[in-house]
C-alpha cells in the first residue's frame, strides 16, 4: 500500500469503527474489543505513512474540487504527522482508560459515548491530513459537532450548560471569524492549500495580514486564546475520558495545530517575520498564558484548576506561532506533544480520584497520596512535565518557544515563561504536596457515598498494599503509562525536531 | 520511636545538678578562661608575628578584634536587630 | 575502564531501593556512592560522556580539578547521610536523598548549561522531599516556598542560558561573567541557591523544617553546588567579593537572637558561603583553592553539626535553645561529636576550618582587600560565637531542662563519628585535601604566628560570651519569629500575589458575568418584539398587510420618479 | 420527436393528470398517478436541460402559431435550472406525501389533493417556462388558486384563515402583477417576454414603464414573501399540512425569485437597467431586515414548523440579497442559494411531517427527547439544519460561500459581517431544536413514539443526501449558476 492509501485508511478506519462500535453496542466486552481493535489499528496505519514524512516525501490525495476554490483534499506533512500520531496513539490509551472510568463510574449511553469518540477521531484525522483549509474546516466543525453529546454526555441541567456553551462559543467563533478569514484568504491569494513558505506573501500588507491573522486566531476557537477560552472550562462537566479528549488528545490540539499551521503553511514564517504582522499576537498569547495562570490559582475544583492550565498552556502554543521563528514553530510543534501527554495524565488522574473517591476538589484530596501512590505519583510527573522540569518532555517544548522569543527580539516573552512556570508549580505542586504530606481529614470517613474509600480509615500500620484503594486498573495503568511517557519523551526531543524542521523547508 | 520523642526518659525525676550546673565549678570554668586569655596575649611577645598588612602585628589585635568584635556583635543584635525583627511566634500562620 | 557519569550511578541505584529491603537495601545503599567514588576517582581529566540534541554537544561528564574535588565531597556526603538515616523508614527521604545527591554530582560534572539546568532543577525537585517529609503544616508550606524559590532559580537560569545560546550560539560552560544579561540572570540564578544576600532566606526558613536526616543532606548540596557553580562561571568577579562580605557578616547577627538551633545553623551556613563566595570573587589560584578547600571542609564539618542537632532533634523532638540544655548528660557521644564540629566550623588548628578557612582569609590580604579581610575576621569571630559555643553550650549544657532523652541510634553516631575523624583528619594532614584542589597548593596553615592569632581571637571571643552571660548582657533565649527577607515574600509580595489573583479571577467573572448579563438583556429586548407576541411576529389582519403593500407601491413609485427627474 | 415537444409536454403532462386524479376518485391511484406525472415532468426538465446545454435557448411555439401571435414556450439557462428545481422538489415531495394525506382524509379527499398538488405543479412549471407575460398571470393563478386549497386542508383551524389570508394577499400580488403587464403591453403592444426586452430599452425612462415596474416588483415581492410583504407565510406553512409546506418552501417563492430575475434582467434589459434604478438599494436594505428580523423571530417560536417559516422569510433574504448585487457572483449566489434552500427546506418541512406523523405536536416543548424515539428522522433534520447554518460539507455552505464573496468583490466588509452573525441566529433556532430533541427528558407526548416510516423516510432522506451531495459536488447547482448568471447579465434570451 503506498503512503496515499494509509490516508484513505485513517479515516476510513474509524469511521467503520464508529459503525461497528454502534453495531455491537449490546455487548460491551465486544463493543469495547472493537474499540481497542479500531484505535490500534489506526495508530498503526497512521504510523505507516511516518517513513515516508521522515524522508521528505508529501502524500497526498488529491481530492476533488467542490466549487472552484474549494477543494477537498489530503496531504500529509510533518506537523500534520505529528498531529495524528499523537492523536491516534492517545486513543488507545484513552479507550483503555474509558473502559476503566466509564465502568467504574457506572456511566449511562457508553455505546454512545464511544461512537462519539471514534467519530471525532476520524475528524481529527481528517484535521491532520487535510492540504487546504477548507478540507480542514469541515473536519475542523465535524470535530466540533461529534464532541458536543460527549461534553452533554451526562444529560442534566448542568452538563447541558456547559454542552451548549462549548458548541455556542466553537461555533459562532467559526463562523463569524473562521469562514471570513478562510474566505478572505481565498479572494487574496486564490487557492487555500497549505504550501511550504505560505500563500500570503506579497498577496496582503502587514495591516491585512494582520486582521487576518486576528480573524484566525479567534475564529480557532478550540486553541481557547483569551477571550474565547471559556468553553474549556465548562465543557469540565463531562466524564474525565472526554476531558482527556478535549484537552489532549483532539480537540484543544485541533485548535493549536489550526493556528501552527496556519502561521507556517498559510501566512508563512518569513511573511510574518518581515510585515511584523504578528507582534499583537505575541503580547495576546503572553496575556492569556499568564493570565490564565492566574486564574487558575483561584480554582479548588480539580478539572477547572486543569482546564485553566490547558487555557495556559494552549497560550504558549499560539505565542510560538505568532512569534514564528524557526525555533519558535518547533517548540510550539513540539508543546504539542508535549502537553498532549502531560495533561492527559493529569486528567486521567482526576478520573482516578473521582472514580475511586468521588472527590473532585483539591481541597479534598488531604492524604489521597496515601490510598492512592501510583495515580498521585503519576501526577506528579505530570505535572513537572506541565511546569517545564526536566527530566520530563515539557522542558523542551519550553526551551524552544523561549529561543524563539530571544530570535524573535521579544526578551518579555522568556520573562513571561518563566514566570508562568513558577506560576505552574503553585497551581499544581500543592496538589501532590497536599496528597502525600498532609494527613487525611479527621472528618473524613467516606461519606459521599458507599464504594467512596475512607481516607482518614486508613491506618499508618497498614502497609502500602493493605492501605491501596486505587481506581480500577484500567485506569490506573493508562495514566502510569502516560506518565511515563512524559519521561520518555524527556529523551527523545530529537525525533520531534527532526521531524519538525521538515515543516519548516521551503522547496525553492 | 514517636513515643521515644516525646517522652524525656525521666522528667519526673527532679534534674539532679550534675558538676557543671554549679555554680562554683562555672566560676572555676571562667576563671580558667581568663587565665588563658591572659596567657595568650603574653605569647604575642614570644612569637614573632608575621605581620601582613601592618596593622594586624599590633600587640593584642586579635585577642581586642575578638573580644570587641563579639560584645559589638551581640550588643547589636539584641538592642539593634531584636527590636526590629523580633514578632510573636506564631507570626506567619495566620 | 567505565566512563559513565557518577552522578547517574546514584539516580539510576535510586531506583530500585523501594522495592529493596532491610539488610539488602542497606547494603545497595552504600554501595552507590562507594561505587561512584571508585569510578571516580579512575576518571582521568576531559570530557568522558557526551550525547548530541537538537545540533548541541551535551557534555554529561566534564572531569577536571574543580568539578572532581566538588564530586569527591559529594560522594562523601551522601555516604555518610546515607549511614546516617539508615534507621528511617520513609522510602521516600531514601529515594529524594540518592536522587537529590545524584543530581548535584551530575550538576557538577555538566559540561554545558543545558545539562547542567537540568540537574540544577531536579536538585531543586528531589530536596524538596526531604523537607516535606516532616509532614507538619510549617514544613510543607515552607516545602511549597523552597520548592517556588528552587525552581526560579531554575527557571532564571534558563533564561540567562537561552540569552548566552541566542547570543553566543554555543552552550559549553565556561567562564560566563556579567557583561552579558544572560551572564547577570545565571549569576541570580547561582546567587538564590548559594543563598546570596536578600537571596537567602529560602535556607533559613527551609532547611530547619526538614526531617532531621533531610536537614543534613540538604546543607550539603545545594548550596555547595551553586558555590562550585560561581566558581566555574564567575571566578574572579569583583562584585562577589562584595556580596561574600555582606553574607559572611550579617547573617551572624540573626544567628545571636534565633532559638531554633537548627536556624542558627542555617544562618551560619549562610555565613560560610560568605567565605566562599569571597574566594571566588578574589578569583586567584590561592582564593579558589581556598573556596573549594572551604566547601569540601565546610560540607563536613556541617554535615556534623546538622548531624548533632539531627540527633538531638530525633530524641527530644525539639532544637529550641529554650526547651534545651545539659543533654551531655545522657547523650555524651553526640555531645562530643557536636564540640568537634563546632570547633571545625570556628577554625581552631588541628580542626579542618583552620586550614582552609584561612586560605580565603591570606588571599584577601594578598590582593588588599583589607576591610573585606576585616570583615571576614569579624565572621570568624562571630562564627565561633553562635555556632561555636552557642550551638553545644545552649544544647549539651546551659541550665539543665531536665531532658534524659536515650544517645543517638548507632547509625547516627557511625555517621558523626566518621565525619568527626574526617574533620580532624583534615585539620591535622591537610596535605591530603591540598593535593586534590584545582590548582597547585602551597599554602603552609600552620605556622606559630597564623596559629596563635588565631586562638587569640577564639578565646577572646569565648572570654566576650562569657563576660556577657556572667553579667547578663547576653540575650536570652526566646521563643519567637524574627523576620528576615522572608518578610518581603511571605507577607509583602503573598498580599500583593493574592491582590493579583484576586484582582484577575475578579475581573474575570466580572468581565464574562457582565458579557452574560449584558446578552441576556438583549435577548431579552429582542424578545419583547419578535418573541411569539411581539410586533414583527404576530398574526397581522389582512387589512394591514394589505397596507404595506400599498406603502411599498407608493414607495416605489416615488423613487423611480424622482430618480428620473 | 419528443425531444422537440419536451417544452408543451413539461407543463402539459401534470396539466393532464391533475383531471385524471379527480375523475378517478381514488386516493391509491391518483397517488400513482400524481407520482408519474411528477417524476415524468423531472425528466422532462433534465431532458430539456440538456437541450439547452446543447443548442442555447429553445424556442417553441405553442400549437404552431409563432409568436408574437401564439405563445411561445422559451427555455433557457434559467428556467431550466428553476424547472429543475421545482419538478425535483416535487418529485422528492409526492412519494412522501402518500402516508401523510392517508392518515388524514379519505380516499376522495386523496384524490382531490393530488388534483390541487398537480394543478399548483402545472403552475408553477407553467410560469416558469412559457414567454408570455399574460400567460404567466394564468399559470400563477392556477398554482395560487390550488395551493390555497392545500393549505385549507391542513388539520389546524387556523389553515383556513390562513388561507383565506394568502389569498387575499395572493390576489393582491397577482391584480399587481396584472396591472403591470397590462401597462407594459399599452407601451410596447407586446405580451411576449423577448419582444418585451427588445422593445423597452427604447422607453425605459417613461412614466408608465416604471409604474408597471413598481407594480411588477411589488406584485412579485408578496409572491416571494419579502419583507415587509412577508405577512401571509408564516402561518400559511405553519397551518398547512406537511406535504403542501415542503412544496410551497420548496417551490412556489423559488418562482417567485425567478419572475423577478426574468423581469429585471431580462425584460427591463440586463443589468444595467436594474442598476440605474434604486431597486438594489431598497432590495439591500429590505433583505438585511429580512434575514435578522425573520431569523431573531424564528428564534423565539415555540412552533417548530413557524419557526421554519420564518426562517423561510430569512432566507429569501440572503436570495435577495445576492440579486440585489447585480453582478454575476452575486446572481449565482441567488441562484444556488435558490436550488439548495429548495431543497433543504423542503427537507426539513417533509421530517417535520414524518414528527407530526407521530407526536401530532409541533410544539417544542413536546419535541423534547425525540431524538432518541425518531433518530433517523431527527439526524435528517440536523443535517438540514446544519445546511440552514452554513456549514461546511453540506450545500448550505456553498450558497454562503457565494453571497461571502459577491460581498467581498464589492468591498463590503460590514456585509460579511452581518452574514456570518444572521448564520449565527441561524445556529441558535436550530441548536434550540436540536438541544430539545436529544437533551432533554422526553415530554408526555414524546414518550410513546417511533421512528416514522420509511416511506416517508425515504423521499426526505433523498432530499438530506442532495444537501450533502450538493455541498460537496456543485456541477449542477453553482456550475449550472454561474452561467445562468452570466446569461442574465447580458439580457440573452
């Protein structure tokens, strides 16, 4: 089969799976079987076309045109090659974890649940590969579309809030600001295909450029830049697996690979550099990673003090792009991944939490370190990963987004990273300092309700395998596993930049 | 080894007063002491000192930079520093 | 022969040891940095271990003469805190302490600032365990503020590496300087971990809330490591002469007035990088062998004192100088292994201070610096004073408090004991020491003169504290919090971070709060006409939409004909 | 042979069977019959479709008498493209309507309605191709008269006032649109569309050409429902049985569009005539108002099928919008907008059929939870409803696509704007349907139904897979536009 053909492939596949999943949903050992099937599957086709990427090569499919202008059609390239593996390898462990959490917590529509997933996994496919905007559109609102009954999964008055606010905020920043800028693009430079060095250059000044740019950058709803950030928070509600979806393995990456993309295959990297056009976004991006930061400093619940992080942490992503040095593009390319992991893991332990305690706030969680050292421990690493620490994977993402600024002559930009890392460790290491150092609350005796575990039960004289209450081990082994990948990933930063300065040569 | 802590092997026992605690021995103690303060500062006009900056050969200039030096110390930092910096301790918890 | 980062034998053998148990794991335990010693010490001078990333050299094991006397004292200090803390449980002080002690060697031995910020910040990660291990709400909220404090260090570190590598393109490290911005951002970042004036005070206030095994292993690296740092990236910087004087003199002060005899150390402490960071600025073969001859010195003879207290600490649960008193009694081993370290620290002759102390002080007086020197002469006396006769006196002897706590575990006192041979051993061949310093020694300690001023000065300060405490002057032991440049942070810049916060959260809710409000008034507007019963979608009679056909018509008509005419 | 005479037999063939639906009497067979005749007068257009593409304007004389004494049948690019939308509609539309009028009336009533349906089918194909102005007046009446009685038929009480409304305000249009001709023909002696176009170029500026155009404009303007001549639509589809909504959304204001392009651009001579008069302007103005006045009303309804109607409303506004441009883009957008909101709303007034089927009910309140009873029926009605909105992947987009750039090539950015914020009130009507139907605990009335059969599935999934296939292939709706548009502007006929 050639590289083209495993495109065809990657959407194909889970869209069958969707199917079958749908099919077999009566079953739930077959269901799920069929799930796990589906995801290896696709990670090991998407994985199929990385030698040829690794090489230089582009393929593609060349669809079809639908009115002159707008085409449908499919390319691979590096960053879209990172996209979907990172995608399609983070749903095999998230089916896995689902299986755990969904099981565990007793969740009602599970054959729903995972027909939503599968679709939205070809979405993000289809956002990976796609050659043009236009193809990246649709699957762009498709993701947006199958990821709503997830978010609205629990059905009750609040879920349904946060459901409808997360498709009001996606949607309407698509339409009113995403379309026009596609649209725009097309009347400017007459095709909307991603091409090495961009399609603006010398088809707008810097004063267009720049709107456009402001069109792209809060039409992408999904990279939640401040202020359209806040449906992240509130699509929280949903089970944690859909958490982990939205924030590490499709829907937030959607958004940022969108505005990466955009920046290097649309604008073009030297475009930006010489017009300038894209300094406002530097300060924009700075703001809301900061600020972000911030708020989430305020938060006690567990999901919502994450979610502001990712609000942050999708800051550092954009200030890459629109910094737009090669250096800059990389580590915004990388904190892709970077992040993908990290937070996943972080999320995958709050699922743990509530599915083993029902807890969700931080300020419940005195001594959970104690019932539960591999979820916590995992969290730890996470969360140094999410910091910027070495040896985790985040340390480089952030070194390089940093070298970018310094390129880029903006020295307020590693100033603000820094800070935001120091801000990192007050949000998140109080967390881990809090389950493992304080004692558990005297009052604490597992009311909330009955498979809740006391913590405060525990006793010191138990030994580590008696005191143990971990969630299921289905979820367990997921987030121990992510976390270690962050470790990995520690280690082998040099792929990734290989990888990632391909996106960056401009065939002359 | 908690218990161990917090329990002083026999603090219902009144403390016996062993030979430091009185109060003669201390004077003996301080008296040794200055005589051989006293002893020190006559070894200035054996040795030779090899004076580097000048200054420093001076007869007793360590033994006075000692000896002032400390009471400065000290003095400064109970009339000086306390003041300033002393708070209840429970200061920071609130 | 193995050439493989010795710092990575610890992290690695960390590992394994919380599956490990009782004889065995004590056994693993030592054997890591024993091994490591032996690698060590056959590495030959260059650079034995370099992987390549993203087009750079990094150099992962870089021996020569600084870095192997700072691996060598490393080495010795985790050997002897891992003996120290065998009888603890926790696993976790274990593993924090290999790692924490890996890192630093591996700090040490990094050949370029990208590896070396990565030790640098899983130093910062892996104390911080041993200090949050105490488990009291003090600790961990102290934990949390060492933890910020560490990690920005980290993180200025990082700028100032990426400004040199922007700048410079290269990422060896070598001498740095403070021309460069980045250079002035590495030497903040070496500054807060050696504790620099207004930097410092992360170390007070950490350092006596850690375990009583944690306080030892901390004392040891950290601050050594940044000491070593300086020395690598900045010797004979004049600025640092400066800076050693103020943290030499001033910490002593807060010393005098501070119950908790674990801070006293810890001022102390602070005050001895003083007498290193002097060395550094000096820059000269004598100064810097002097400063890395005081660290290898000072890492002992410190290690001991925390040792001592560690012990003291263990038995009674307290180190305030005001609950304490006349435990010689019932702790004689740890009381003598206590003076031996204090008589260390207060560099009397045959103790290892002397001999590398003064190192620091001939090479002041060498180059002129004079009132520096004075200064530094102030220090010593003031050293001896608060950690000299306070710290055993206010323990061992003093009035009696009535405490028979049991003498230290055996484990304790091997551990006080080995390094109170090694105080005196260096104090009385210090050849030893000499011969693995940087540069070539030959500095002769002992002569009759350099001896005798310097028990001159000792007794006479001695004869200070007792003729203050015999008239009263002296001041007493009280239970208290003194402010120190925590201050600033933990209730200056905490009001200012929580009027931040609360000033965005605020601003936040209100500006989104406000967007809803703002939205539902005009839905509600919007309703009032087109809802079911409003104007534009009720059910008009026929009458009237037959009238707007007519206005429509008329309309018409009359812009037609007035575009004609 | 029949190739010749497909122009008499597009109209004749529905003309013929709608007597034959009577006379049988039988509901079963003048559905058969009604079914033949309208899928046969399909064929019909993609026959003469071809022929145009082949040889240009067809020209045919109605029983051999050449114009301008006879009346002449005269197909070009644009009727053709609104006969094949009409008939297609159609054609989707009456399978469906089978289960819907058995339910509801007897076998003779059947019959009788199938009769109408065909008699309005005749009408509207009639209007749309023949090339006499008076012939138009009758072909109008025809469908006007039988769509009035479709509405009647409707269960609601309501229908008949509302019927009796639309004619009224039918009338009112159709006198208008008489009185225009009747003047154009004291001008130029002439009820022939082409000798029409030669002829007034020469006395454009006169008074009683442009009192037949205001008379034109505002006679066809109630036809097609713009706004403020809107009035009599929203309960006219809200109270009309399912079938006749689909057809009337689907078809009747479609012709409506087209009389007005065959006026002002080809009658009163291409564009340029159209420019120099202010109707852009007033057509700009009163389309904007449309679109957010009809959209933020269809917001609040609690009628599902009148907020549909509205909606209607709003987009005949993006149609008009387009036409008032002027320009070939803009023309196209009018046009494609003109075959896909045919089709979508057609769609969505056949599923919301298949809802009364069941629930009886188009409260939304009594929606609440349909999804999970009818899924298919509800998915169709997201797809559609989607194609309302815009999105992408389907041939509401395309429509979008369009209009965005004839406002574009204007310089109109404020235009784009309130584009995309009308497609956002769009999202919002819809998203408040689809949040009922799938999130939210079944109503009373809900809790006992199922999914609606297939017959009536089928035709409106039809029309839910042109959507998408529209949306991705647009030969045959922006390809065919483009031209059309481009014939218009030079006044060929």
């Amino acid at each position: 089969m050639t590289p083209s053909d495993h495109i065809l492939l990657a959407l194909m596949i889970p869209t069958l799976g969707a199917i079958l999943i749908a099919l077999t949903g009566r079953n739930r050992n077959l269901r799920e079987g069929v799930t796990l099937v589906t995801a290896g599957l696709l990670f090991g086709n998407v994985l199929q076309i990385l030698p040829a990427v690794l090489e230089g090569a582009r393929p593609e499919i060349s669809g079809f045109e639908v009115t002159p202008g707008l085409d449908i059609a499919f390319q691979v390239e590096p960053l879209g090659m990172l996209f979907g593996l990172i995608a399609s390898f983070l749903w095999i462990v998230n089916s896995f974890y689902s299986i755990g959490y969904m099981r565990g917590n007793k969740e009602p529509r599970q054959t729903q649940f995972y027909v939503a997933f599968a679709v939205a996994l070809a979405s993000a496919m289809g956002i990976a590969f796609s050659a043009n905007l236009f193809t990246l559109f649709i699957f762009y609102e498709l993701l947006t579309l199958s990821t709503y009954p997830l978010v609205a999964h629990h059905g009750d008055a609040k879920a349904r809030n946060g459901a409808r606010i997360y498709l009001l905020i996606l949607l309407s920043t698509s339409i009113v600001f995403f379309i026009p800028a596609i649209l725009w693009t097309l009347s400017l430079a007459g095709t909307l295909d991603f091409t090495p060095g961009g399609i603006l250059a010398g088809n707008a000044d810097a004063t267009t450029t720049a709107i456009l740019l402001a069109l792209f950058a809060f039409g992408v709803g999904k990279a939640a830049l401040m202020p359209m950030h806040k449906w992240l928070p509130n699509a929280m509600v949903a089970p944690t697996p859909v958490s982990a979806l939205l924030h590490a393995v499709a829907v937030v990456k959607a958004g940022v690979f969108t505005i990466l993309k955009v920046s290097v295959y649309i604008f073009g990297s030297d475009h930006l550099l010489s017009t300038g056009a894209s300094e406002w976004l530097v300060y924009v991006a700075t703001f809301s990673l900061l600020a972000a930061s911030v708020i989430a400093l305020t938060k006690d619940n567990l999901k919502a003090r994450l979610a502001y992080s990712t609000v942050s942490q999708l800051g550092y992503i954009v200030l890459g792009a629109a910094i737009a040095t090669p250096l800059a593009l990389i580590g915004a390319g990388m904190h892709i991944l970077m992040h993908a992991f990290g937070k996943i893991t972080l999320f995958f332990v709050a699922g743990a939490i509530h599915t083993a305690t029902h807890k969700t706030e931080v300020s419940q969680l005195n001594g959970i370190g104690r019932i539960m050292p591999f979820t916590m421990g995992a969290f730890f690493i996470g969360a140094l990963s999410i910091i910027g620490l070495p040896p985790l994977g985040g340390a480089w993402s952030k070194l390089y987004i940093a070298l970018g600024g310094m390129d880029g002559d903006y020295w307020f930009v590693v100033a603000a990273l820094m800070i935001s890392s120091l801000l990192n460790v007050a949000y998140l290491m109080p967390i881990v300092v809090r389950a493992f150092f304080r004692p558990p609350d005297p009052d604490d005796n597992g009311h909330g309700n009955g498979d809740g575990h006391s913590v405060a039960a525990v006793n010191d004289r138990l030994s580590l395998r008696e005191r143990m209450a971990e969630a299921p081990w289905f979820c367990v082994v997921p987030l121990c596993f992510t976390a270690i990948a962050c470790f990995v990933l520690f280690f082998a930063p040099d792929v990734v930049i290989q990888l990632l300065e391909g996106m960056l040569e401009v065939p002359q | 080894m908690r218990e161990e802590q917090l329990k002083p092997d026999n603090a219902a026992v009144p403390a016996q007063k062993g030979w430091l605690e009185r109060k003669e021995n201390v004077t003996k103690i301080a008296w040794a002491l200055y005589v051989v303060c006293a002893i020190l500062v006559l070894l200035d006009f054996l040795i030779h000192r090899h004076a580097e900056m000048g200054f420093d050969g001076n007869f007793g200039f360590y033994g006075a930079y000692g000896f002032i030096g400390s009471v400065f110390l000290v003095l400064v930092a109970k009339y000086g520093l306390r003041p300033i910096v002393k708070r209840s301790e429970d200061y920071y918890d609130d | 022969m193995i050439e493989f980062p010795p710092g990575l034998i610890l992290i690695l053998g960390a590992l394994p040891v919380p599956f490990l148990r009782g004889p065995v794991r004590t056994i693993w335990m030592l054997a890591l940095p024993v091994a490591a010693f032996v690698l060590l010490y056959s590495l030959p001078e260059g650079n034995h271990f370099a992987i390549s990333a993203f087009g750079q050299q990094l150099e992962l094991l870089r021996v020569d003469g600084l870095s192997k006397v700072f691996g060598y004292i490393f080495l010795i200090a985790i050997f002897l805190g891992v003996i120290y803390s065998l009888h603890v449980r926790a696993i976790e002080e274990h593993v924090s302490g290999l790692v924490y002690s890996g890192a630093a060697i591996g700090a040490v031995f990094a050949g370029d600032l990208v590896s070396l910020f990565v030790y640098w910040e899983l130093t910062a990660i892996s104390s911080v365990f041993l200090i949050l291990a105490s488990r009291t709400p003090e600790a961990l909220a102290a934990g949390m503020r060492y933890l910020i404090i560490q990690v920005g260090s980290g993180v200025l570190l990082l700028a100032g590496l990426i400004m040199i590598w922007h700048e410079t393109g290269s990422i060896a490290f070598e001498h740095i300087g403070i021309e460069s911005v980045g250079g002035v951002l590495i030497l903040l970042a070496f500054g807060i971990k050696a504790a620099f004036p207004l930097l410092h005070n992360w170390l007070q206030d950490a350092y006596p809330q850690a375990t009583p095994t944690g306080t030892v292993l901390l004392s040891a690296f950290t601050t050594k490591l940044a000491i070593y740092a300086l020395a690598r990236g900045y010797a004979g910087t004049e600025e640092l002469i400066w800076i050693g004087a103020v943290m030499a003199a001033f910490p002593i002060f807060f010393a005098v007035i501070e119950n908790d005899l674990r801070r006293v150390l810890a001022y102390s402490l602070n005050n001895q990088l003083g007498f290193m960071v002097v060395g550094i600025g000096i820059g000269t073969e004598l100064a810097l062998n002097g400063a890395a001859a005081h660290a290898f010195a000072h890492i002992i003879y410190k290690a001991l004192l925390f040792m001592s207290m560690g012990a003291v600490l263990h038995r009674t649960g307290t180190v305030l100088a005001s609950e304490l008193g006349g435990l010689y009694k019932s702790m004689p081993f740890t009381t003598v292994f206590c003076i031996i370290g204090a008589a260390s620290i207060s560099a009397f002759p045959l103790f290892s201070g002397f001999i590398s102390k003064s190192m620091i002080l001939s090479a002041a007086a060498h180059e002129g610096h004079y009132f520096v020197w004075g200064v530094l002469l102030f220090a010593s006396a003031g050293v001896f004073h608060h950690s000299g006769i306070k710290i055993p006196f206010f323990a061992f002897f003093a009035h009696d408090s009535g405490k028979r706590p049991k003498e230290a575990p055996l484990n304790m006192l091997i551990a006080m004991a080995l390094a109170s041979a090694l105080c005196i051993g260096i104090g009385v061949w210090p050849s030893a020491l000499y011969a693995i310093l940087p540069f070539h020694v030959d500095y002769v300690p002992y002569t009759d003169s350099h001896v005798l001023s310097q028990v001159q000065l000792l007794f006479f300060s001695a004869l200070a504290f007792t003729v203050l405490m015999r008239t009263g002057l002296y001041p007493p032991e009280l239970r208290s919090t003194n402010l120190d440049s925590d201050w600033l942070y933990r209730r200056v810049g905490r009001s200012i971070l929580q009027y931040c916060v609360q000033t965005v959260g605020s601003m936040h809710s209100g500006i989104y709060d406000l967007v809803v409000r703002r939205c539902k008034r005009f839905v509600e507007q919007l309703y009032r006409h087109h809802g079911p019963h409003g104007i534009i979608a009720r059910t008009w009679p026929t009458g009237s939409m037959v009238l707007w056909v007519a206005i429509l018509l008329v309309t018409y008509l009359a812009l037609y004909f007035i575009d004609i005419f | 042979m029949i190739a010749a005479h497909l122009p008499a037999l597009q109209v004749v063939i529905p003309l013929i069977a709608a007597p034959l639906c009577a006379i049988l009497r039988r509901g079963t067979a003048a559905w058969v019959i009604a079914v033949a005749a309208n899928w046969l007068a399909f064929a019909v257009s993609i026959g003469l479709l071809f022929r145009v593409l082949d040889e240009g304007v067809i020209s045919y004389a109605m029983g051999g008498w050449a114009p301008p004494i006879g009346i002449e049948y005269r197909v070009d690019l644009i009727n053709v493209f609104v006969l094949l939308v009409v008939s297609g509609v159609g054609a989707a539309i009456i399978p469906f309507a089978r289960k819907g009028t058995e339910a509801r009336f007897d076998s003779t009533n059947q019959a009788w309605f199938y009769t109408m349906y065909l008699l309005a089918l005749t009408g509207l194909l009639g209007v749309t191709i023949t090339g006499d102005a008076f012939n138009i007046f009758v072909f109008l009446e025809i469908s006007s008269l039988a769509s009035y009685v479709m509405i009647a038929m409707g269960r609601d009480k309501r229908a008949l006032t509302a019927a009796y409304q639309y004619l009224i305000m039918g009338t009112v249009g159709a006198t208008f649109i008489v009185i225009g001709i009747g003047l154009l023909w004291a001008m130029t002696g002439t009820l022939n569309l082409y000798d029409l176009a030669q002829r007034i170029p020469d006395i454009e500026n006169t008074r009683p050409v442009l009192a037949a155009l205001a008379f034109l404009t505002v006679g066809i303007s109630l036809k097609l429902a713009l706004f403020p001549l809107h009035l009599w639509l929203p309960n006219a589809y809200a109270y009309a049985p399912a079938v006749t909504s689909a057809f009337l959304a689907g078809t009747a204001t479609k012709v409506g569009i087209y009389l007005l392009l065959r006026f002002f651009f080809t009658v009163f001579g291409g564009g340029g005539f159209f420019l120099s008069t202010p109707l852009p302007e007033m057509f700009l103005v009163l389309s904007i108002v449309a679109i957010f006045a009809a959209s933020t009303v269809a917001l609040f309804q609690n009628n599902v099928k009148r907020m549909f109607a509205y909606s209607s409303v709003a987009q005949i506004g993006f149609i008009t919008l387009g036409i008032s441009y002027a320009t070939e883009t803009g023309l196209t957008a009018a046009l494609v907008h003109l075959m896909n909101h045919a089709i979508m709303k057609a769609g969505i007034f056949m599923l919301l059929g298949c809802v009364i089927y069941r629930l009886a009910s188009m409260r939304i309140d009594d929606m609440a939870g349909i999804g999970r009873k009818m899924p298919f029926t509800m998915a169709g009605i997201v797809i559609l409803g989607l194609s309302l909105i815009g999105a992408p992947g389907t041939s509401g987009f395309i429509s979008k696509f369009w209009l965005v750039l004839a406002a574009m090539e204007n310089g109109q950015w404020w235009l784009v704007a309130l584009i995309v914020i009308a497609s956002l009130i769009t999202m919002l009507y819809v998203g408040r349907l689809v949040e009922a139907a799938y999130f939210r605990e079944p109503s009373e009335k809900a809790k006992n139904v199922r999914e609606a059969p297939l017959a009536m599935l089928i035709p409106a999934y039809v029309l839910v897979a042109a959507t998408i296939y529209l949306g991705l292939d647009t030969t045959w709706s922006a390809g065919l536009a483009q031209d059309a548009a481009a014939s218009l502007l030079s006044a060929a006929y």
